[in-house]
C-alpha cells in the first residue's frame, strides 16, 4: 500500500489527499507531529527526506519528496486522464503549473504558516508575491473562460488543477482575500464540486452541495 | 459628482447560486443570485455577529451566513435561526438591502430608493473585472485614448486594430477597480492582454 507522511493542516499534504480521493485510491496515512512538535526536522525523519518537509510519499523502495511529483505518479499509475493530453502544448503547460504551485506555496502557503502557526518572515513581501501570482492565475483562467474552458489545461480537470487549488483555496488564512479575482474563485467552486471531493480544515465541499442539516 | 448608480461586478462572473462582494461608494455589499437567478444586493454584514454575508451560501432563494447559519430571505428578512428552530425570527431582523440590476452584462448598485436606470452602453461586451493598486489620473496618463470621470471611454489599440474600450470605475475598500467592456466581436484574450499591460503601466506610473 502506498503510504503518504501526512499533516491534516498542511496545504502541500492535501494535494496528495485530494488527488488520491479523485482518484479513487486509498492511501496510508502515517501523521506526522509537524507543529509543535517539529517531528520533520528530526534525524528519523531525515533518513526519509533530508530536506525535513512534508509530504513525503513512499511506495515500495521508491521515495518521493516533491508534491508535484507525488501527483505525477498516481496519477500515471491510477488515472492517465488526470495527466491532461499529451500534445507538446498542454504538456508544457501541465509543467507551467505544476512548477507554478511551488510559487503559490513559497508565497501565499508562508502567509498562511505566518498567520497560523507563526512562522518568521517578511509576511508583507509573501502577501504581495500571492498577490502577483493570483493576478498571473486570474489572467490565464479569464483566457480559458474566453475560450469556452474551465480548467487550466484542456477540457477536463488535470494534475495541473490541483496542483495549483490548495494554497489558493486557503489563502484567506494567510490575509490574502480572492475578492479581486472572479475568475479564480469560481475556478476553486469547480474544483470543491468535483466528485470524490475531499475537505480539508478551512476547506469546504460547496455548502449548496450538502444536504440542508436536519432541524430537530 | 458621482451617480448613484455604481457598477460592482460583470454579470458573468456570478453565476446561479453564487454570492460575491461589491461595494458602492465605499459600503461593502454582498450581492448574489438566487438559485432561480434573481440577483441581490445587501449590506454586507450579518446582523447576528457582523460576520461577512458574501462569504456565505445560497440555497435556493436564500442566504446562509457561513458564521451560524442564520439564514435570510427575499428583502433582507431573516427566515430562520438553526440554534433555535422553533423561533420565527422577529422582523426586525433584516439585513438593509440596495437596489442591483443587470444591463449589458453590467451588475450595477444605489441606494434602495434609487429611480432611472444606469447608462445604457451599446455595442460593448463585458471583458474583465480588474483591481488596481493605483488611482484614475494614473490610468488616463498612461492611456490618453481614454477620458472621462466614473466611465473611461475610448477606442485604442489592441493587437495591431482600434478597439472601443469602456471602464466602469468602481472605489471600494481596497482600492480601484476596473469593470472592462470591449467593442463586440473584439478578441477577448487580446483586450484581456491590453488590459493586463494598462495596469502594469498605470501602476508603475503610481497614484499621481
Ligand atoms: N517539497 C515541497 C515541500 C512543501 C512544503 O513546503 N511543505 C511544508 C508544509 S506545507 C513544509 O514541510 N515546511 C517545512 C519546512 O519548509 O521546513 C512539496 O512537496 O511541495
Ligand atoms: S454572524 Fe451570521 S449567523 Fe452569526
């Protein structure tokens, strides 16, 4: 079984999550003590990833310690159709995404650590870089929009979309608002649609898709 | 002077059972559209706790405050409490609500008792909704195609051919924002990518 080293409140661990949901596929969860317990910064812990981050995915002897490569592997293994087509074009621009989530990661994901979990930083410079980068997203899905499109690449959501969902969806925990960018939140409602859909702490299945609670 | 009526959104970018924020002349509003389409503007703020109406949900007629979930009907009115089931909410809760209509793919604002129509705009089609870090004069410095007060109008170049433009000027909490049409049958990647470049330039030119 493939296991994930995993932390409920960490963005790059809950691309993992939802990709293996939408995929269908189960995954076995070992929690890591990442706050407060520093658990990623041990010595144990280093004999998996020597760079101490999370998430780490282990399947057999293979070892992966990028999420953009975890995302790459299930779904080559479990679900081609997440890989979007394979034209140079919608290849290349797969790649422009899955590379650009590192960029929303080192900006609105610091925010975010700063907010909650208070991490040192310049939170001024992460807040206007996760500016930047959503002003880059919101151009690119406006484009896709005029094109008739929803996703990022091609006509169906790809490794490229959730790649890129997590951080933007919790961006508001790092004081960055999405009310200056349409186009992106309605792109993040086509995402927490989607079947097999799951939640995360600050990250909600649309509250229309949920059954009305029962008043007793 | 500014009129009453403010644009606050591109009727594209709120689809059925969706709320936003907009704003009109400094007020944050949560405008949203039912699920059978019929389009509101309230003030933004939850009458329980003040949480933000535009973070919450519609189900079907209504709006849900994602806080308690205290739930809101057709006028403002609050329908229903979940932490008290049985209480028929007394009518004097009520979210003040605005007047909103659509034209031209245009969500416009004013105050309740607001009469007339906004500005009809012919021949354009909604682009973009933008936000600038930066201030008007900025904007008509560097596009000198473009002239007037709450409405910049004008026809430049987009990719090589003269376009008509039209940006509806809308001052909320945060700053400048932009609600762009372009001439009909214009490309819209390309006048996305105009509009694009006319921030950067207006932004490095700075607030004047
Ligand atoms: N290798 C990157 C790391 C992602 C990342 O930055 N993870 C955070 C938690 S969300 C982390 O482990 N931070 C600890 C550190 O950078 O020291 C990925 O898989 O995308
Ligand atoms: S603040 Fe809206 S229901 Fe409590």
């Amino acid at each position: 079984m493939i296991r994930l080293y995993d932390y409920v409140l960490s963005a790059s661990c809950y691309k993992i999550r939802l990709m293996a949901a939408l995929l269908g596929v189960k995954l076995k969860h070992e929690a890591v003590d990442f706050h407060p317990g520093r658990a990623h910064k041990s010595v144990e812990f280093a004999r998996l990833n020597p760079a101490g981050t999370l998430p780490v995915l282990v399947d057999g002897d293979l070892i992966l310690t990028e999420s953009t490569a975890m995302l790459v592997y299930l779904a080559q293994l479990l679900g081609r159709d997440w890989l979007a087509p394979s034209d140079p074009k919608s290849a290349a621009q797969v790649q422009h995404w899955l590379a650009f989530s590192g960029r929303l990661a080192a900006s609105l994901g610091m925010a975010r650590l700063h907010d909650m979990l208070l991490y040192e930083g310049n939170i001024d410079a992460w807040r206007a870089q996760g500016h930047a980068a959503l002003r880059e997203l919101e151009a690119a899905l406006s484009e896709r929009r005029f094109a008739g499109g929803v996703w990022l690449v091609g006509d169906a959501p790809s490794i490229a979309d959730i790649a890129c969902f997590p951080n933007v969806a919790l961006s508001q925990d790092g004081g960055v608002s999405l009310d200056a960018y349409p186009s992106v939140r309605l792109w993040t409602r086509a995402v927490r649609a989607l079947d097999r859909f799951v939640e995360m702490p600050g990250i909600h299945r649309l509250h229309e898709l949920h059954p009305a609670p029962e008043v007793v | 002077m500014t009129p009453r009526w403010t644009a606050t959104g591109l009727s594209q970018d709120l689809p059925k059972a969706v709320a936003m924020a907009g704003h009109w002349q400094g007020q944050d509003l949560a405008v949203w559209r039912s699920a059978t389409g019929r389009l509101q503007a309230w003030n933004d703020r939850c009458p329980h706790r003040g949480m933000r109406l535009s973070h919450g949900f519609v189900r079907g007629e209504t709006l849900a405050c994602i806080y308690h979930g205290w739930v809101y009907g057709a006028e403002g009115g609050c329908k229903h409490i979940p932490a008290h089931p049985a209480l028929t909410p007394p009518a004097t809760i009520r979210v003040a609500v605005f007047a909103c209509v659509e034209q031209d793919g245009v969500i416009w604002v004013a105050p309740a008792d607001t009469l007339g129509a906004p500005t009809a705009l012919r021949g354009l089609q909604p682009l973009r909704s933008i936000s600038l870090t930066c201030d008007v004069a900025a904007v008509l410095l560097v596009e000198p195609a473009l002239s007037g007060e709450d409405t910049l109008r004008g026809l430049v170049q987009i990719a090589g051919q003269a376009c008509e433009v039209c940006l509806l000027v809308q001052h909320g909490a945060s700053g400048l924002t932009l609600h762009a049409l372009c001439a009909v049958g214009a490309d819209r990647i390309a006048a996305s990518r105009w509009l694009e470049d006319l921030r950067r330039r207006a932004e490095r030119k700075g607030t004047a």
